[in-house]
C-alpha cells in the first residue's frame, strides 16, 4: 500500500482509476453513505473491493493516532542499556 485515504463519501471507479489503486478495502463493518447505498457499491460490482474481518475492540483510527502521538515524541537512545 503507498497511501491510506480516508474518505467519507462514495468510493468511486473513477477515482480508483485517476490515482492507480486496484482495490479498496475495508473491515466488514460496512458504512453506509448519505443516500442509504454503500461506500463501496462501485468497487465491488467489479470486483475491486477486499473485505476484511473486523477485530472486536481494535480501533485503527486509535491506532494511527497512537503512533503519529509517538512520532511527535523524541526518543533519545540510552547508550549502555542492553
């Protein structure tokens, strides 16, 4: 994967096919759009949509805010420590 973009609307081809992504994914969590149709109806009417299975009490959104938090922190090495 070169890029994460989190998009809060409709997933679409033209989109995937402007910015070279094969296939979007998501976990089986599914959202659903404004209009009551799926994210993701375009990519996997053809095939371009991977599902995966949600871990119950796994949040990715924590988890990217976790480490960009610790990217921000400089971690000065101890030299000596084994």
């Amino acid at each position: 994967m070169d890029r994460n973009l989190n998009l809060l609307t409709q997933v679409r081809l033209s989109f995937m096919d402007k910015h070279n992504i094969d296939f979007v994914t998501h976990g089986d969590d599914m959202p659903k759009i404004a209009t009551g149709g799926g994210m993701y109806d375009e990519s996997i009417a053809t095939g371009r949509f991977r599902m995966i299975q949600r871990t119950e009490g796994t949040s990715t959104t924590k988890l990217i805010e976790t480490l960009l938090t610790k990217l921000d922190t400089v971690v000065e090495p101890v030299i000596g420590v084994q």
